[in-house]
C-alpha cells in the first residue's frame, strides 16, 4: 500500500500551489520581468537544448463566458485561462438562426478576439418536442444536426446538452453560507405539493424512448462532424418532480445513456455538484466513466446535502474530496475541458446570476489551478 506521502499532499504544498496559481489575479506585478536567471521562476525550455521530460498533459481549464466581451473576460485572463465555454445569447445570429454557420463562426471569432479558444457550446436549439416524443420533434432534431456540422466545421469539439423537461430547479438562491455569501439550494419539501406539470405525466421510458430515437439520428452526424455529445446529469438528480421523470439521475443511468446508441461521440458532461448526490464515491465514477473514455466535459463544483435538500457551496467547502477527485481525472489520462460551475455571491458582488458572481468564479479558478498543480507535482 502507498505511504501517506503518496497519498496526500501536504496543506503546506497545496496552499503553496494555490497560490501560485490565483497570484497573477491578486498580486501586484513584480519589480522586473522574470528570466532564467530569476530564481524561483519557470524558465522556458528551448528546443532541443536537454529540456528534460515533458509536462504531462493535462484537463484543460476553461471558463463560461457569455459572447459579449466584458471585464469578466479580462480577469479569467488575468488567472491564466486560456479556453471558453460557450453560449449564444436571443438575437445574436444576425437574423440567423444562432445555430447557424455564420452565427457559429461569428461567436467563435469573438472569443478569439479576447484570447480564448472555444472549446465547448453549452447552449441549445429548443429540445422540449423532442424530450417529450411529440410531433415537430424532427425538426428541432434537424436544428440540432445543423448545430453540430457547423460545430464540426469550425473546430468546436464538445456539445453539452440535457434531457430536462423542466430543466434545472432550484427552491431558493439566497441561503447564507461561509461569510455570510450567498448560494443557491432545493428542498424537495417546498416542491411535494406544487401541481403537476402542464405536460402532463411523464414516465422513465417515455424519456428513455425519446432519448434514443434523438441518439440515433443525431449521433452518425456527430461522428462524421468530429464532435463529442455530452449529457449533463438531471438537477437535482431526484425523480419524479410535478409528475414529471428525470432520468439522467444515477450513476447506473449514465451507463445506459452510454450504452443505449454506442458511439464514440456518445458521453458525458460529469457535473460534480450532482454527481456526487448519485454516489459515496466520485473518485470511483470518475475512474468507471474515464477508463471508457466517456468524460467529454467537466464542471466542477461541490453541494452538501441529499438530492431531496442540498446546498452549493464553496469548492473548499462542500461533502466532496476534491484532491481525490483530480488525482482520478489524472489517472484516466482526463484532457478535456474543465470549467467551475456554481459559485457562492461573495461580499461586494452582484446576486443578480446566482451562481456566477465574478468574485466567487474567480476563486474557483485559483482553487482548481492549485489542486491541478499540487496533483500534477506528486
């Protein structure tokens, strides 16, 4: 068995990583540039001059960024992210579809005006006739096959989407936590007598049967586009809300999802925040879902709680062991794109976007960076 030295990394070590990691956000700029004769300092390796092993490669940590440039992109800069989660905003496309070639290429040359690449969409054409089986529901999935061709020709490699019919919910965004900062919550209590859902009573196989016939027209586009599907879990992972199923809930599901339409391009988006209300042991998800090659997309939060009463916390301060989480995405040789998801209000910001105050996002970038680096030094 590993010693403790190899099994956790000292508090010394990780706050000196982190550290490292979120100073350029925070630290005044030092008195001159930093050199190889600096010491302290990473010298750049020149080409065929013994510049020893290289640097593992590693998840790449991007950040949501809605497609307008704003002080936001210049300070997620400042912490040294180079990649962009995307999202296209009502009456962007030009009088285009948002979805369409030009509106894609449009959005993509923005983000790279501000020094990041996109990496992933995370925003979809309407999907509800699809969700529910009705009719119309082939031409949102001809939306959808537009979406990722025109993904595939502009080099945009993942798609995040879900299979909620009453999307993500929440029963309050102003629980008080560490500080008094502010995050968001649900409580199934508050929603046990709410009146059923105007679609009407949705069962499991009604959405397992509708989520295979989109499969399986959408994923032979998206293997010939190059471009990976990623669901993202049910939130909150707790079935049925309103009548109504929500099947991506549990770990056992995902292995369905998977299973159901084979595919390269068929995977996951491993949000944290709900995957650890599926199970004790996220690093163990992690290992079963990386080892297929099925992590396509990560965000990376934490809650503490049950699926049925939770809250989103802190990243430092919630029911899950980050370090162990990371070191697992290292394991199974993770590369993809990474971004923190749901943040606390921290004091001085704006509640008006629960969940994405600048502050909070700010000190998860620093957090994640450390961990990475404190797990990639070991």
């Amino acid at each position: 068995m590993p010693g403790d030295a190899q099994r956790h990394v000292s508090r010394r070590q990780f706050l000196a990583a982190s550290a490292a990691a979120a100073g350029g956000a925070a630290a005044s700029a030092p008195s001159q540039p930093p050199d190889e004769k600096s010491p302290g300092t990473r010298a750049a390796a020149k080409p065929g001059a013994g510049a020893g092993p290289a640097r593992p490669r590693r998840m790449k940590i991007a950040e949501m960024l809605l497609p307008t440039p704003s002080p936001v992109w210049r300070l997620v800069k400042q912490c040294g992210v180079d990649y962009a989660v995307g999202a296209w905003q009502r009456g962007t496309g030009g009088g285009e579809p948002p979805w369409s070639y030009k509106a894609l290429a449009r959005l993509k040359k923005s983000y790279e005006g501000g020094g990041f690449e996109l990496a992933v969409i995370e925003c979809r054409p309407p999907l509800r006739k699809a969700k529910l089986g009705l009719p119309g529901r082939d031409d949102e999935i001809a939306a959808v096959c537009e979406l990722v061709r025109n993904m595939g020709a502009l080099g945009i490699p993942v798609w995040c989407y879900e299979w909620m019919v009453l999307g993500v919910l929440r029963t309050s965004t102003t629980l008080r936590s560490r500080g008094g900062a502010l995050v968001t919550g649900y409580d199934h209590a508050l929603m046990r007598n709410a009146p059923p859902a105007d679609c009407g009573p949705v069962p499991d196989e009604q959405l397992w049967a509708s989520l295979k016939y989109f499969l399986e027209r959408v994923l032979p586009v998206a293997e010939k586009a190059d471009v990976k599907l990623a669901m993202h879990p049910d939130d909150p992972p707790l079935s049925p809300i309103r009548g109504v199923a929500r099947i991506m809930r549990s770990v056992e599901n995902f292995q369905r999802l998977v299973d159901l339409v084979p595919s390269p391009a068929n995977g996951i988006t491993l949000c944290q925040g709900n995957f650890t209300l599926m199970t004790d042991d996220l690093p163990g998800v992690i290992r079963q879902f990386g080892r297929q090659k099925k992590i396509f997309f990560v965000h990376f939060r934490d809650v503490r709680g049950t699926p049925e009463k939770y809250e989103e916390t802190f990243h430092d301060d919630g029911k899950t062991d980050m370090l162990a989480c990371m070191r697992a995405y290292r394991e199974v040789g993770f590369e993809g794109v990474c971004r923190p998801d749901h943040v606390p209000t921290m004091e001085g910001d704006s509640n008006d976007k629960p969940s994405y105050s600048t502050i909070g996002r700010l000190f998860a970038i620093g957090y994640i960076k450390g961990l990475e680096d404190a797990v990639y030094a070991e």
